[in-house]
C-alpha cells in the first residue's frame, strides 16, 4: 500500500491513479529517470494523448561498470515507450532472478484487475506512426503490449511494474520452457515428416517395380498365346 503525493491518500497496490484527488502515480520509474530537453532529440509523440514525449535516461550499474538506458514517456498518462533490447536490460537490472517459478504468483498477475481485458484501439508507433501490433509480452505475465516490429514497444502505465513482477515471479524461465517446448514439437514434426516422405518415396518405388514387373510378363504371354493359336491353326488343317 502506498500513499498519493498529492493528497496523501492510500493507493491500493495494483492502482496507479488516485480515487480521491484524480493524480496519476508513477509506479513504473518512481522518479528514477532523468529528462532530456527536448533540442537534444526528435519529438516523439504519445499515441493516446498526443502529447510530446519526455525523453529519459536512466542509470544503471553492472558491477563497476554504468551505462545509461534511454526511454520515452508521458508526462500525462504515464505510457513508456521503450526499445525491446533496452526493456530487456531493465528488467535484468531491477530483477533478480529466481532458482524456481512461482506458478501462484504468475497466476495472480494474469487474474489482477490491471490484466482484465479493456477497451482499445490500434495505436500508432510514436516513431514511424504505422499502427502497431498487439501482443502478449510473456508467458502467463497477464501484459498486453503495443509493439512496432522496428522500433519497440508502447506500455501502458503499471505495465513495466507488472513485467517486472512477472520476472520475479520466474516468468523468463517460463517462456524459455515454452521455447524448449515449441523446438521439441517442431522437431518431431519434422521428424514424423521426414519419415512419411521416405514411405511414401518406398510406397512409390515400390509400385513402379510392380508394374515395371508386369509390363515386362505381358509380351511374353502374348508370345505364348499367339504360338499357341498357330499351332492349333496347323493342327486344325
């Protein structure tokens, strides 16, 4: 349970917005991040609010060595959008890894209200404008995202948190699971393929022999039954 900046009222733990006073809280980057002036980059803008986004940089620290992640965000609704490689190392970061999967928690995540279905609409990349895809952005993670094929992906405001969560909770583990999975079933397939093509390579052989086999005993009958009519021909005269 946290408490509203604004007003101080308590905000429930999968809530980011205020029923009391209506401010939107930021339960995502919780401040960490940097802005950039908006002369330093190409303004991006916010697919729902049309507002410009704010450019972030956020520090992170690998052992002695830093880098600085760069992400875009509303300062209205919140949304994040982010490269897929950068929401990666995010996650890697602010996550650490569990030695098992936590099926209660991912099960939580897919039934919590921020998972239910809602209304939406096809949203435009905030780079290119082409209209983005949706899709589920990890196994059993109940997040949704908006994702454009060249340039990343447009999370909804909580939704980082959730992935996060979601990590925690063992997620990445699963979907390598489901990858295993799916490779074992393509390559039994491909198995089962290959060996119905040799059989029915054989089957075709086969039936080629056949009749290559029975071309070759109809001259020779047809011999025997034409010596057979001259001589009884000969007989008969």
């Amino acid at each position: 349970m946290t408490n509203c900046p604004c007003c101080a009222a308590p905000i429930p733990s999968q809530g980011v917005v205020c029923s009391y006073c209506g401010h939107r809280i930021d339960v995502d980057l919780q401040g960490s991040g940097q802005a950039l002036t908006q002369d330093e980059i190409n303004a991006l803008h916010c697919p729902d609010c049309e507002l410009v986004l704010d450019q972030l940089i956020l520090e992170i620290a690998n052992g002695s060595n830093t880098g600085n992640l760069k992400i875009s965000r509303c300062s209205n609704c919140l949304g994040i959008f982010v490269e897929r490689e950068i929401l990666d190392q995010i996650l890697d970061h602010n996550v650490r890894q569990p030695s098992e999967i936590n099926h209660r928690l991912l099960n939580n995540l897919v039934e919590s209200n921020r998972s239910q279905p809602k209304d939406w609409r096809y949203r435009p990349c905030p780079v290119c404008r082409t209209l983005m895809h949706r899709k589920l952005q990890g196994q059993r993670s109940g997040v949704v995202v908006d994702s454009c094929r060249e340039h990343g992906l447009w999370l909804d405001s909580g939704e980082l948190r959730q992935l996060m969560e979601w990590s925690r909770a063992g997620g990445e583990k699963l979907d390598q699971e489901h990858l295993e999975q799916e490779k074992n079933q393509q390559s039994d397939r491909e198995r089962r393929e290959r060996i119905a093509a040799t059989f029915k390579k054989s089957s075709l052989e086969s039936d080629v022999e056949i009749k290559s086999s029975m071309l070759q005993k109809e001259p020779t009958v047809s011999i025997l039954e034409a010596l057979g009519t001259m001589l009884k021909d000969l007989l008969t005269d």
